[in-house]
C-alpha cells in the first residue's frame, strides 16, 4: 500500500505537523491535568514548550515508523487487529525514545544510569511509569484507528467525511 503522506496536503510535513499538534496537544493535556492535582509537585512553565519539543521529536520518529512501515502487518484482517498492531508497535518504539531520553539526561547531569532509574521510580515507583506508559498508549490509540481508516477508505476520503459539505 503506498504511503497516504504523499496524497495529503503538504505530504510528509503536513503529517508531521499534525501528528505534532496532536501530540502537544495531549501532553500539554497531560501538563495541564499534573497541575490540577492537589498536593504535586508545581509544573513549571517552560515544560509546556519541552512538551512542544518532545511532541515534534517523537512525531518525527512516528513519521519515520510509518515511511519504514513499521508495525503494518494484518491489513487483510478486521480494522482492529492493524489498528491495535501498529498502536502496540508505535507505543514501544515511543517507549524506547522515552528511556534513551532519560539516560541521556541523566549523563548530561553526570548522574550515574542506576541512579536515574531509581530516581525515575522514586517519584511515584512502578506504578505512576506504568499508569504514564498506558497514557502513552491510550493517546496513540486514536491517532493510529484514525490513520488506519483513513488508509482503508481511500485517498482523501476521512478528510471528505470529516471536514467536506458532500457525502
């Protein structure tokens, strides 16, 4: 199947713009809900624009996954599978970004790898990385069904019913 970036407005960075936006968009969600909870720790400004910047990297690496066609498998099954299948895959590569962030962090800080992980488990151990990991998912979840459908319809047609006066 050829890739839909080219049959869009502005191809591969339309893509990724608007994977971005979508993405800042949900972890600026994520900042703003950090905020809300009584008794956190305060969520200082400037992560709003690290959230920005994080949302364009990962983006980027989505942009890359789907021009390798990482994570498509199943297209001949029911939407679901392909969509959970891409969803699972896209997920752990963000994981993975997530983790060589982290160790590059903590060796710009001259911290010791060990110590990072333990730090990262301190604030809220296993259980707040694994509640930040299935936030991760749940958010990726729409943006792929949305993508895969949009494949599965045709050139343009999502945008047409989405956003089109006909039908």
């Amino acid at each position: 199947m050829s890739n839909p970036a080219h049959a869009r407005p502005g191809g591969h960075l339309g893509e990724f713009l608007r994977t971005s936006l979508y993405l800042g968009v949900c972890f600026a969600a994520l900042l703003l809900y950090r905020m809300s909870v009584p008794g956190a720790p305060a969520v200082e400004p400037i992560l709003f624009g690290y959230a920005a910047l994080k949302a364009m990297v990962l983006a980027k690496f989505i942009l890359l996954a789907h021009i390798f066609h990482l994570g498509e498998r199943h297209r001949d099954q029911p939407l679901i599978y392909p969509t959970l299948y891409q969803g699972v895959v896209l997920w752990l590569l963000l994981l993975a970004l997530t983790v060589v962030e982290e160790a590059c962090k903590a060796l710009w800080h001259g911290e010791a790898l060990a110590d990072a992980g333990a730090r990262i488990l301190s604030g809220g151990g296993i259980w707040r990385v694994l509640a930040e990991g299935l936030l991760l998912f749940l958010l990726l979840l729409p943006y792929v069904a949305f993508r895969q459908l949009g494949e599965s319809l045709g050139k343009g047609r999502l945008a047409q019913i989405f956003f089109g006066a006909a039908r």
